[in-house]
C-alpha cells in the first residue's frame, strides 16, 4: 500500500474515531438512561470542558489543559473541539500531545459547527457533579480554581465564574441590552463557569419547544449559549450567579491584549457582538415569555484583608503587609 493511501486511511479512522466520541450520545443522548442521577456523580472532583476553536491557539490550549489536568480536584479534561474545517491530522496532533501530557486529557470533535454542543450532557464522559466549562484563552492559577470548587460546592444550584456581564432594558427601543454594570451582574461568562452537570442535560434535552427554539437562536447568532445557559440555571433557582475574585488570571481573549490572540476570538469585533448579544437576551425573553435573569451583587473572594493603609519604611502600604 503506498504511503498517501496509508495516510488517507489513518487520517479516516481518525474522523471516525473523534466523531464517534463525540456523537456516543447521538441519537440517544437525551434518552430517560442517560440522565445521571447526582448522587452517583463524585461531588469532590470536577470535569472540565475546554473549548478549542482556532488552530492557532492550540499551543496555548495544549498548556491550559495541562494546567487544569493536574490540580488534585480535577477527574478529567475534555478537550471540545468546535471548528469543522479543522484536518483530522491537526486533532490526531493534539489528541497524542495531550494524551502524553496526562492520561485523563482527551479530545472530542463536535458533532457539528453548533456552539449548542459544548452542552451536550456526554454522560459516558462525565463521572462528577461538577462541571468547568471554560475557554482555550482563559488561564487561571491552581489556588483560584479551588477556591471557585469550593464555593460552587456550597452553592451548587447556581453558576459560579470569574467574569460578569448584565443585562438592561432599553426602553426607548423596547428591547433588553448586554451590558456591564458597575455594581450588580446578572450573567457569568463561559470563559469561565462551573456548573452542575444536570444543568447540561436540561440545555439540551429538556425545555420543550421553548427551549429548542431558544437553541436555534443560538445557532442563528453563532452567539449566546453561555446567556442561555444562564437563563436555563436562573429560571430553575430563581436566583442570580456569584462572582468569585481569583489570585492570577490571564484573559489571552482580552481586546487590550496586544499579542495578536483577541483577534481570532468571537468578540473581537466589539459593538457588533454587544449588539448581538443584546438581540439574543431579547430574543429568548421572547421565547420563553418571562425574564428569568436574576441580578447579584458583590464578588466573594478567599481572603478579607486590612484596606487601611500605614507609613512603613517611608511608604504608604496596606498596613496588614
């Protein structure tokens, strides 16, 4: 056999082989078997869904997962793989780095294009009660994340992450606007969100019409599933996310980054994707009939230090320092 024919062949039990692991749940994956009942998920580890995208970005992706993988609270990572234009050798790359790196890093390519599918419950994937769902650009420090766990596992019926927006009306338009408020949020961001992996199952397999008209607006966005998701949590609990502070996090993803990363992600193009993002609120208000939304106040973080501040050699200091 020559050696293109070898190469066209791994290359195709290699689609097969990733678009089997992801589409395990297909046609089934909402089937009354695959809703897991929590009490047989672990509660003290957590499982966490990075979302890969750009072909660019996977050195820092390659790191990101690493990190996460090696923290005492974490199962597992699951490397989503959303872009369908990817070559399969590229993913066949990535998967055999990862795997070398950590036995409990794998890859798995969407079944489709759809930003939907970063919800798919996976229930033969997920052994834990915890869910991070998180970006490719988002770092953050081992203290962090375990102080997000810790507080999520005391506040498990609600979202928990470390960036915040809100939303308003616009009564002159008559329309609901994506925003960021200086004292309350109403929304947390999937850069960074842990939730209950029964949260997933009903994103995507419960809610009825509602809830699939709702997704196809996701579809039709190409935007907003981290605001439905928040929907989905609030109009169950009736309660809004929490806000955590974090020690070190590097938001590669941020418009004031200068090292050329914010210009692959989706909302590089800023008022373009606010206003998006504003249709999208208003739209699924729309649809469900009701806004769900609920606003928090204030962050919680892992230490309330001294805010005075005392002359120590001949500076001014926070006077606990």
């Amino acid at each position: 056999m020559s050696l293109p024919a070898t190469a066209f062949i791994l290359a195709a039990i290699f689609v097969f082989y990733v678009t089997a692991k992801s589409l395990d749940l297909d046609p089934n994956e909402c089937g009354p078997a695959t809703k897991r009942d929590s009490r047989n998920l672990r509660p003290d580890k957590i499982t966490v869904l990075i979302n890969g995208y750009s072909e660019s970005r996977i050195p820092l992706l390659q790191s990101i997962a690493a990190t996460y993988s090696l923290s005492p609270i974490v199962s597992s990572v699951l490397v989503l793989w959303g872009n369908p234009s990817t070559p399969p050798r590229v993913l066949q790359q990535l998967a055999r780095n990862l795997s070398s790196t950590a036995a409990s890093i794998t890859v798995h390519r969407h079944p489709s294009g759809s930003l939907n599918a970063r919800f798919l419950p996976r229930p033969n994937d997920i052994e834990t009660d915890g869910v991070l769902i998180c970006d490719d650009d988002v770092e953050v420090d081992g203290a962090s994340l375990e102080f997000a766990f810790r507080v999520w596992s005391t506040n498990r019926n609600r979202l928990v992450g470390l960036f915040a927006r809100s939303h308003e009306v616009d009564l002159n338009r008559k329309e609901w606007v994506y925003t960021v408020q200086p004292d309350r949020y109403s929304i947390v961001l999937t850069k960074f969100m842990l939730v209950r992996s029964e949260y997933l199952y009903r994103y995507s397999c419960e809610g009825g019409s509602q809830m699939a008209m709702m997704r196809r607006a996701v579809d039709s966005a190409r935007n907003c599933e981290d605001i439905l998701m928040n929907f989905v949590v609030a109009d169950e609990n009736n309660v809004g996310p929490i806000l955590i502070g974090a020690k070190k996090v590097r938001d590669y993803g941020d418009a004031r980054n200068d090292d050329g990363v914010v210009s692959v992600g989706l909302s590089s193009r800023k008022g373009e994707h606010r206003k998006r993002r504003g249709w999208c609120i208003t739209e699924f208000h729309r649809l469900l009939g009701r806004m769900p939304l609920r606003y928090s106040y204030g962050k919680v973080v892992d230490s309330v230090g001294e805010q005075g501040l005392c002359l120590k050699g001949g500076k001014l200091v926070f006077c606990d320092q």
